[in-house]
C-alpha cells in the first residue's frame, strides 16, 4: 500500500467527464511522474489531491488518512506541501524573511505579518532558515529582496520553502514550466539531491519529458480523465499506447 492511494476516484463538470474512474498509487519514499497530453485531467487530479476539488465519487488517502474536505493548512500539517506552476513566494520580502515565515508556520501554527519583526529574534528559527538557505545555495541571497530574481532562483526558494516544513510528500505541479534549459536542470539537480537527503516521497506532474525521465521512477500516463498504463521509465518511452496517447503516433 502506498503512503498516497487514490481509488476510484471520477470527477464531471457538466458533461465532461474530467477524471473517471482513477486508480493511484505512490509508493513511500519514491518518485512519481503523472504525464498526459493537454486535456488529460492532470490538473483536475491534482486539485483533488491537495483537497481543492471534491470528486464525485472515490477516496484520497494519504497515510491511511482522508484528505478529501480538508482546509489547505491541514493537508499541509498532515505532511503534504505543494509547489504550484507559478511560484508562490512572498516577493515584497527578502530571502531570508521568506524562508524563515513557513518554518514558523510549521512550528506554531498560525503566521500573522506582525511577526515577522519578532522571528528574527527567534533564534531556532533564524538558524533553521540559515541552514535552509545553504541547503539550496541561496545563504549568499539572504537579504535581496525576492521581487528581482529568476524564475528559477524563485523556484529555488519555494522548493527550499516546501523542505523546511519536513514534509513526507511533496506535490510538484509543472516546477520547470517557464524555465531555460539550465535553470531546468538546476531544478532536477535539487530535487534529486533533496529525494538523497531527505525521508521523502516526490509526485510529479509534468510535461517535459527531459525532467521526466530524469527524476522519475514510476510513471502514470493520463488519457482523456483515465489512466492508460502505469510502469517504469523504460518501458514507458517505448510503450504503443503511450506514443499514440502522448505524442499522436498511430500504432
């Protein structure tokens, strides 16, 4: 049984039917890919993961516990923290300020902005946010403000964001979209190096199948709301109903 297990999950929105009948399964401590072509519900599955969608019918079990109904700040003290196409970090503070706001989070709970003048005299968490920042080669950045930097240096961050909660699953909706080549892998090389170093488990939604290929050990392949094949990289590249599915070859 896997650490997420999503079971016949079905979701419509008037007479599309957006997901039917979904089987999912991510084994603990691995890498998960969900590929599709444009329209194959990856979207839509994902916002049922993180509890934003309800499905018609079906369940999301997360450690043996339901994520369906969930407010965000519960699915993510339950162990689930979600990188989103757009980086989602706090541009009009520095660095440092942005790391330090989700390690206080974690620790207490509620975050007001008022805070924030008094977490810098918090010393766990000014020492947790500084090795955080070395962690993702960003301590140099620490006091810049976050506005100006690349997109991903912003990823960066977020990612680093995300770990310094210590969550066991991390969601990662399209991290590279948008990106250079060389930010790209940048992104892979941390992620890899985080999955190293951490009791983590990975699921990923993505279409360049570069980062695919590099990260993954298991891949779902969407079609039309449904899985079409679930296997190993290696079989996935050559599989007959994934190149027509996927890439529109007839076999």
């Amino acid at each position: 049984m896997g650490i997420l297990e999503v079971k016949n999950v079905n979701k419509r929105f008037g007479g599309l039917q957006a997901l039917g009948d979904v089987n999912l399964s991510v084994a603990e401590q691995t890498v998960h890919a969900i590929i599709g072509p444009n329209g194959a519900g990856k979207s839509t599955l994902l916002n049922v993961l993180i509890g934003k969608l309800i499905p018609d019918t079906g369940s999301v079990m997360f450690d043996g516990q339901s994520v369906l109904g969930r407010k965000p700040y519960e699915i993510n003290q339950m162990g689930i923290s979600r990188v989103f196409q757009t980086p989602e970090i706090f541009t009009d503070l520095t660095v440092m300020e942005n790391m330090m706001i989700p390690i206080f989070a974690a620790r207490d709970g509620a975050f007001t902005m008022h805070a924030l003048i008094n977490m810098f005299k918090d010393r766990e968490i000014v020492e947790r946010a500084e090795q955080m920042l070395e962690e993702m080669d960003m301590a140099d950045a620490r006091n810049d403000n976050a506005a100006p930097m690349s997109r991903g240096n912003k990823r960066r961050l977020e990612i680093g964001m995300c770990l310094a909660q210590e969550p066991r699953l991390l969601l990662l909706d399209e991290p590279t979209a948008g990106m250079a080549r060389a930010d790209t892998n940048n992104t892979i090389d941390l992620l890899k190096q985080s999955k190293d170093e951490r009791d983590i488990t990975i699921a990923i939604i993505e279409h360049d199948m570069h980062v695919v290929f590099s990260l993954a050990e298991r891949i779902t392949v969407l079609a039309q709301g449904t899985p079409l094949v679930e296997d190993t990289p290696d079989n996935i590249k050559g599989h007959p109903k994934v190149r027509e599915a996927y890439l529109g070859e007839s076999v």
